[in-house]
C-alpha cells in the first residue's frame, strides 16, 4: 500500500495536484493521502501506517517535506518500507539529483520502483539525507583529535547527496560509503575536500546550519553518518554516485 503525505503549502498549486491524482490513477498507483496540516505525530502517523501494511511513503512537495517524511520514518522505526518523492512547488534540489524533474517523471519513477539503499546522516536530534551547510567565517570544526578555525567567508558543506544548490555541486558522493564528504569552499578556487564520519561544529557568529537547504537549526552540533540506511526509490537518471 502507498502512503501519500501532502505538505501544507499545496494549497497554493491545486491544478498541479489535481494533474497528479489523475497520473496516479492512470497508472493504478492508488492509496491513502495524509495531509501534514492535520498531523500532530508524523512518527505516530508512519508508525500506524507501516503496522496496516504501507509498503512506500510518497513525499509530496518540496525538501523540506522529504526531511519532515524522513525524520517520521526514522523515528517509526522500520527500516524495509521505501521513500518515493513527488515534487511540487520550489526547492526541490533533492527530486532533482535522484533524478525526478518533475510530476510526472516522478509518477513514472514510482511506478518503475527503482530502489537504492542510503545511508541517513544526522545533526544533533535530527536526521538529512541530502547534505548539512553554514557559513565558513567563525565556524569551528573538531574532527577527533585535530580542529579547523574558519575565519574566511565561505562556506562549509557535509554532503551525502550533492545537489545543484549546494557549492560542492560537481562532487558526486556516494550515498553509500558510510561517509559524509567535507567540502570547505572559501572562494578563489581555495577549497579543501574530506571525508569524515563524525564532527562536533561551532560558530561563534549565530550562523544557522541549514539540513537538507530547508531546515535551520542553531550550533553547535554533532554531524555524522548515523548508521542507517533508508529504501529511496530514484530515477535512472539520479545524478549521484553509487559503487
């Protein structure tokens, strides 16, 4: 069974829901629609839905929609359903580098269920499967024993999966290494580039580390893989790095 978890900002593009519910019926893609607007638990809400057989959760939205699905399946605590996502609306980097451009790819993609296993990385309480960035200059970063003091404007990425707003966006990641890429960039082709497992970050400037380009949470924080891994359903075309 498909769950279908519509954000609360859909509202604002009807027809283009409408176009989806009729590709979904085209393609006998049928099942529940919940709306986050009327959700008080997304853990309680997942956690219910895998116990009367939902088989995919379907994200329909943007990236912050994905992450508010993601965080539910994490905290529902069954790693075997799948994540498929349908993309609404502005930012949707994430759709876009597993290879979904668009609705109707998207119903396409769902239907062909091409599933990857990801690793989920986490910042503090919550979990991001694409990538985590802050501003460089008064960024702290400790890796085990050694530290790195920005004091350069730029900006620091930890990616899982590299998307086309991230300024790492020609670093192809694997998702599957067990490993989130450092990328350092202070501008002037002065970059430094890492693999890491773990990090605690600090800024003494109050920048906000932003987790997959939509959720703002203050430093400091500890980052890493989590040890995880989530069934993401991609298109062929996905435009990361799998070995």
């Amino acid at each position: 069974m498909n769950v279908f978890v519509y954000d609360d900002f859909l509202k604002k593009h009807a027809k283009i829901v409408n176009n989806i519910e009729v590709l979904l019926h085209k393609l006998n893609l049928n099942g529940k629609i919940v709306y986050l607007e009327s959700i008080r638990n997304i853990n309680d809400l997942i956690k219910d839905e895998v116990n009367n057989g939902a088989k995919t959760i379907i994200a329909v939205g943007n990236n912050q929609t994905i992450n508010k699905v993601l965080n539910g399946m994490m905290g529902g605590g069954n790693n075997s359903i799948a994540l498929g996502i349908i993309p609404v609306g502005d930012n949707n980097s994430i759709a876009s580098a597993c290879g979904i451009r668009n609705e109707k790819e998207a119903c396409d993609i769902i239907l062909a269920r091409r599933i990857e296993k990801i690793d989920i990385a986490y910042a503090n309480t919550l979990y991001f499967i694409a990538n985590a960035k802050i501003k460089s200059r008064g960024t702290t970063l400790k890796i085990q024993d050694f530290s790195i003091d920005q004091t350069e404007n730029g900006e620091i990425n930890l990616i899982n999966i590299s998307t086309k707003n991230c300024s790492a966006k020609n670093i192809l990641a694997d998702p599957q290494d067990g490993q989130l890429n450092l990328f350092i960039n202070n501008g002037n082709k002065k970059y430094s580039l890492l693999s890491v497992k773990e990090l605690e970050l600090e800024n003494n400037r109050s920048e906000k580390l932003i987790i997959d380009e939509s959720i703002k949470l203050d430093a400091p924080a500890k980052i890493g893989i989590s040890g995880r891994q989530i069934n993401l359903i991609v298109g062929k075309n996905r435009e990361f790095d799998i070995n």
